[in-house]
C-alpha cells in the first residue's frame, strides 16, 4: 500500500460527514467525555454587556496581538459563562499554540459578528471559522493568530461537540487532533493493533497513511478504542474515499473481523465510479419486483447471471406483451412465442442500455440459448413450486430445447493449440521477478513465488478456477512408489467442487515443489471461511487476508503468461481463459502416446459421469489419422491385381487390339476400365476375357516389352468375402451378377445359354 497514492489526489481533501449517514446505529461507547456531563449556559444569543465586554477586549489589542491581552476582573465576569467552556477544554487538552489566548479571541471575535454564542453556531459557520485551509484560517484572522490555534479550537469545538466534519482539516491536523483529545498512547495502540496483523499477512503499510486514516475514524467515532467502533462510520468512510483511503479502510476491517469486533469484514471495495444499474430500464415494475423476490429467495449460486436472463424476458414481454406483468400471466401460448423468439436471438437484443456490443447482430450460440431456456424454466418452476403462482402449465415441456437449437449442442472442448500451449508452459516454469507487476515504487504487487504457484497448479492439475481458489494449505503430499523404487508420487488434495466431495490426484512433481515454494514464505494468514463449505480453513493462494481473486487467472495470470511467451491472449477459438486449460490437457492426455482411457479420465478430472469428461475431451487429427490408418481401412476394402502393359501396342496402336490387361488368375481381362465393371471378383468370360491356357494368352505372356505393375482395386464387403474363398458369399454375388450386363453388353446368363448351345452343337458334330 506504500505510495499507492502517487500522482492521485491527497487523502482527506474533500469534504466528509458522516452526520449525513441514515441514522447508524451508535456504538456503545466507553470513552468518557471530560466535558459531556459539565454545566454551562448554553443560551445562544449574546446579552447586551457580553457584547460591550468583547468589543472592549477587541479595542485594547496592543500592536495588534492578541495575545497580550490583560483581561480584568469585571470584563471576565461578563463574559464568563463564553469563556469557561473555552478554558475547561484547553484545562485538558493543553494548548500548543504560541499564544494560548489566541483561540479565545478569534471564538469571542466570531460570536460578536454572529451575534450568537457557540452554542447557537451552525456546522456552515463552523467550516468557514476553521477554513478548508490553515492558509484560509490565517486569511479569516488576518494572520494576526498564532501557529496551533487552527487546532486548538477544532479540539475545543470537537470536546463540546460544536462541529463533527473534521475531514475538513488537513491530515497533519487530523492526527494531532485525535492526540490532543485521546492521547498520543491511545492512538498509538489503537494504530499498532491494526498495523501488526497487516505486515504479517503480507500488507506493506505507509505508517503515515495508517496514522491519518485511524485518526479520522477514531474522531468521527469520538472514542480511541477500537471495540467501540462503528461499522457504518468505517464503510462511509471506504465508499467515499479515495482508492487509498478504500484499500486502507477495506484492510482494516479484516483485522478487526478476525479480532473479534465486527461480525464480517466490508465487502470489497466498490468501482471509484458510480454507475446507474440501467438493468430496470424497459422493464415493467411489477415484472422487476417478482425478479427482486425470487433473486432473494433462490439459494442457487449463479442467481445473479440467472437475474440477469429475467430482465431480458421483462424487456421481450414489453416489447410483444406489454399486458404481461407477472408470471402468473403467462400461458403455454407465450411460452411457445418466447421460446421460438429465443431461438432467433440476436447478440445485442433485449439487453440494459450500454455501449454497443462488438458483435451486435450477430446469432447467439446455441448453448446460450439453451442455457437462457433453462434459467426461464427453472424461474417458473420455483414460482410454481413455491405457491407464488398457480400451475397452469408444465414449464418442462413449455420451455423445451428446440430441436434445432439441442442438433448444435454437444462437446466442443476449447482446446488451445499444442505449439501455443507449449510456450504457455514454458512461461509459467520460468516466472521471474521482472514478469511480476510492480505496486509502484513499493515493490511487487505479489511474491513471484504466489504467481509462480497458481500458474504451475494451472498449467498442470486441470482444475476449475473454484478449485484453484480453495486449495488448502498443506494440499501436497509425497508418497513413495509401491515398489520403493524410482522418485515419489506426487499428490494433489483436490477440494470440494460442483459436481463431487473432495478427493485427491496424482500431479506433475512441478506442482509440488511451485507450491512447497510458496508455502515457505507465505505470511501467516487468519482463518477464512469456504464459500462452498463454510468452514474456517486456511486457503493456500490467501494473501492479505484473502483468498485468492475469482478472476486473478483471467485478468492477471493469463496476461502475465502470454507477454513471457510472446504469445496473443487469444486464438482461432476465442480468448484465452482459465476453464480452456482444463479440456487441454484432458485432451492432451487422452491423445497422448500411452493414453489414459475414459474412465482413468472420468477419475482424474473428479467428474461423477464419463458424459461431462467427454465435453473437455477432444481427439487430435494426428491421433484420428494413425486410428484410421491402423484400421486398414483402404487394405480391407481393396485387392492388389497383376496389371500387364504392352508397351509396343501403346506406341503403335491397332484398333481393336488392348494394350492393357488385367490378371484374373485363370485368364486375363482386356477391359480398360476393370476397376467400375460390377463383374470383376466374379468374371462372366465376356468377349474382354482372355483365357491363359489360349495362344493369344500364351503369346501375350511371352512378348519381351511388357510391363508388369500392381493395382489396387476397390472391393466391396461382399466381393472381399467372395475373394476370400467364402462359398456363400460367391454363390450369393454371382447370384446377384446373373442379370448384370458385362462390358461387351450380354449378361452372364445369356452367356451361358450361348455356351450351352454352342456345346451341344459339337456334341451333335461329334456323334455324326
């Protein structure tokens, strides 16, 4: 926090009342007031001898210092009842100024032009008495007083309480103010039981800061101890303070949560500039007081997204049906029209106004739809179940997936490329100092060792960013080999999550030792509850007294990480995020040489079912590409042939003679195109064949220039069961064949019958 305040406005500049606040509940408080109980006039209009008394005073100034006054005794009777409060409060406070009789003057000059004593003073006249400056005070007394009287009557006025807005004086005033009333030992101990817990959980703490934003709190309180503090007093004061003053503010409230004296810390820091919610803008208030009550109601964790989608719905109902004001009002006929517009969402469409959106127009993804889909079924379930409403309709099959929408659902894990993810890797074993953010001129805004740890634990462990966040302190363990041989298991104690109970995970010996680490020089940190859980553990990435950010690995890790390997923050598949590390290396481990099975999968990722380690797993082209060579899939569908070339006929061509010719075993085929006839596992002997056993086959088979090649030649399963001697398969293909026509244009039963004549023919030639 040192010199967190550089080129910002100082702290403490504006204006501050915590007066203004609604009616804070005061503190019990233990801090006597000396004053509180003492007796004085309190009338607010100056008599007429008051009056000639102080204008008497104010005539007898010598060279014009005041403080060379000599009062006598019938001008201090007059004005006696103006100046015991004056001097009861100095009696105990002690004046610092040159000229202690300073104060009493410029409050006497002052009550003389207002015609009015202390008492009958407003907060407006009080600031203008003090001055925004102690160089307007000096202008307002014409430099005539004393250094110290600014303070000496901002204490009178604080001990009598005539003026609370004390963030109106300059720092330096601030703290001494608050010693003069308190005393120095009591601020000071009050300070180092706030500091103390702070450096040791890791703060870097600018003292003057500290003893300045103590000093404001402890005099708006008006008490020096701590236990008496008001929490509606310290959140004023983080809401409307600076960045500086927030962080302070939002630190010292944990120290004083976990000692005991306020229920909770404050919630973090709100943005420096305030934003109007539009969310209602467009939506009818009924509509938004149902949102409102079932946001409240619902115990689901991600009511807030869910709250979101139902002021979306509210806008769709004011733009078609504006007479729908409640869910009470809905129909299934409605329900069909929201869920058909759904369907056709465009980004952009029914949304709060804001700046236009970078894809507006373009279609929304199918699992956004989906999802919107869902969150409106749910709502009017709980309205149903819950008796808000009657059941006129069953929200199940009313808001129903569209099919077209559910065909594009399905497992679409992001996985970042292995040459980006190898740099990524690279990146995160080799973190060093000068990779860190620096705080400005105080140093590293964190340990390079805390970066180092959860980019490790992220790069290998495969974990959610919930599970990141929760990791207890001590989660890594050693544990030897069964064997006793080779180095130990490491073991990763993995913490409740959304879909199981806690279990543990075998990680890379990297994760262990990134956080062994860390753990060796991470300041000792109070106990914090589990969101999930809600036990009081210690998170092992807490610092400061908090557990690590929701969005650190997205808004700082990842940035860290890309500029190290000199890689983008985003690829083909969009932004870089923490949940894309998950189905990476799910990925990279199913696709891996030794792969892990589904189920080894299923076990390491902590998923109840293999259905949802099938949306983070995706197989590589290269894997895809040996399992479908692996398969034989062109060799189970294919025979190699012996192809014969005459090479004379090529050169010198004679119609009628083919030039290319295919081995059947038994003979050979002259078809040019024997690969596309339907015959060519079961030949007909049509006019393209050439028996072996012939002289033209003989003599073609002895030519010299002839070229011997093989082919392949696609099969199908029939065919391949015909060509591996199955007689089944070759009856039923040449059943099949029988009315197929060959390439020279008769069938092969027509081709029997003519052989059949043809031998009955020499039969008879024979026989005569």
């Amino acid at each position: 926090m040192a010199n967190a305040h550089v080129g910002r406005k100082q702290p403490g500049a504006r204006p501050m009342n915590p007066q203004t606040m609604d009616d804070p509940e005061p503190a019990t408080r233990h801090w006597p007031n000396p004053l509180a109980t003492a007796e004085y006039d309190r009338s607010p209009k100056l008599t007429v001898g008051e009056r000639s008394a102080i204008q008497a005073w104010l005539k007898k100034r010598v060279l014009g210092q005041w403080s060379r006054f000599e009062y006598r005794t019938q001008e201090r009777e007059q004005l006696l009842r103006l100046m015991k409060p004056i001097e009861d409060a100095l009696a105990i406070i002690g004046s610092e100024a040159a000229a202690p009789n300073d104060a009493m003057m410029v409050l006497l000059r002052e009550c003389l032009l207002l015609n009015r004593t202390y008492w009958g003073w407003k907060e407006q006249h009080w600031a203008k008495v003090l001055g925004r400056t102690t160089h307007d005070f000096f202008d307002r007394n014409k430099r005539k007083v004393a250094t110290g009287v600014r303070v000496d009557i901002a204490a009178i006025a604080y001990l009598h309480n005539w003026f609370t807005s004390y963030s109106t004086l300059a720092s330096t005033h601030r703290k001494s103010l608050a010693n003069r009333i308190f005393g120095s030992a009591s601020v000071a101990s009050a300070i180092e039981r706030l500091t103390t817990p702070l450096v040791r959980w890791g703060y870097r703490i600018d003292p003057k800061y500290m003893k300045l934003f103590v000093s404001s709190v402890l005099l708006v309180n008006r008490s020096p101890r701590l236990e008496d503090l008001n929490p509606e007093i310290l959140e004023f004061y983080r809401a409307e303070g600076s960045n500086v003053e927030r962080r302070y503010y939002y630190a010292i409230s944990k120290v004083l949560a976990n000692q005991g004296i306020l229920e909770q810390p404050l919630e973090r820091a709100p943005p420096r500039t305030k934003q109007i919610e539009s969310i209602h803008i467009g939506v009818a208030d009924e509509w938004c007081g149902w949102i409102e009550r079932w946001t409240q109601t619902t115990t689901i964790e991600t009511r807030r997204g869910h709250r979101t989608t139902l002021y979306k719905v509210g806008r769709w109902l004011a733009a078609h049906h504006p007479e729908i004001v409640s869910p009470a009002q809905w129909t299934r006929t409605v329900a069909a029209e929201f869920v058909s517009a759904m369907a056709k969402l465009r980004v952009g469409q029914y949304v709060a106004p804001a700046a236009p959106h970078p894809r507006a127009g373009e279609a929304v993804k199918a699992s956004t739809i989906a999802g919107l889909i869902c969150q409106v079924r749910g709502f009017f379930y709980d309205c149903q179940e819950w008796g808000w409403i009657e059941r006129s309709f069953d929200p199940g099959r009313s808001f129903a997936i569209p099919q077209s929408i559910r065909a594009k659902l399905g497992p679409k894990p992001r996985v970042i490329a292995d040459d980006l993810w190898a740099r990524l890797l690279w990146a995160g074993l080799n973190l060093e100092k000068s990779d860190v953010p620096r705080a400005n001129s105080s140093g590293l805004l964190f340990d390079v060792e805390y970066i180092r740890a959860i980019a490790v634990v992220w790069l290998f462990a495969a974990l959610r960013n919930n599970e990141i966040r929760r990791l207890r302190l001590g989660c890594i363990r050693w544990q030897p080999m069964d064997s006793g041989k080779g180095p130990p298991i490491c073991l990763l104690d993995v913490p409740d999550h959304k879909t199981g109970n806690c279990y543990t995970k075998p990680v890379d010996p990297a994760v262990g030792e990134a956080i062994e680490a860390w753990q060796a020089i991470r300041p000792v940190q109070p106990a914090y509850p589990d969101p999930k859980t809600g036990d009081l553990v210690q998170f092992l990435f807490q610092f400061r007294a908090i557990p690590m950010a929701n969005g650190f690995i997205n808004v700082r890790l990842i940035p860290i990480l890309c500029r190290k390997a000199g890689i983008p923050d985003h690829d083909v598949r969009g932004k870089l995020t923490s949940h894309r590390a998950r189905a990476t290396i799910a990925s990279q481990l199913f696709n891996s040489e030794e792969p892990m099975t589904l189920s080894e999968l299923q076990e390491w990722l902590g998923h109840r079912s293999p259905h949802s380690t099938q949306h983070y797993v995706k197989i590589t082209p290269t894997k895809l590409a040996k399992a479908y060579t692996d398969a034989g899939y062109f060799e189970r569908n294919a025979r190699v042939v012996k192809v014969l070339i005459d090479r004379d006929q090529m050169k010198n061509p004679q119609e009628g003679v083919p030039w290319l010719h295919y081995d059947l075993g038994h003979g050979w085929c002259s078809f040019e195109f024997f690969d596309r006839c339907p015959h060519r596992m079961a030949c007909a002997r049509c006019d393209f064949y050439i028996p072996k056993a012939s002289s033209r086959g003989q003599l073609l088979e002895a030519k010299d220039n002839v070229d011997h090649f093989l082919k392949a030649i696609p099969v199908t399963a029939e065919e391949q069961q015909a060509a591996d001697g199955d007689r089944i398969a070759i009856d039923r293909l040449l059943a099949r064949l029988d009315d197929e026509p060959t390439p020279s244009g008769p069938t092969p039963a027509e081709l029997r019958q003519k052989a059949q004549k043809t031998s009955r023919k020499r039969v008879t030639r024979n026989s005569t």
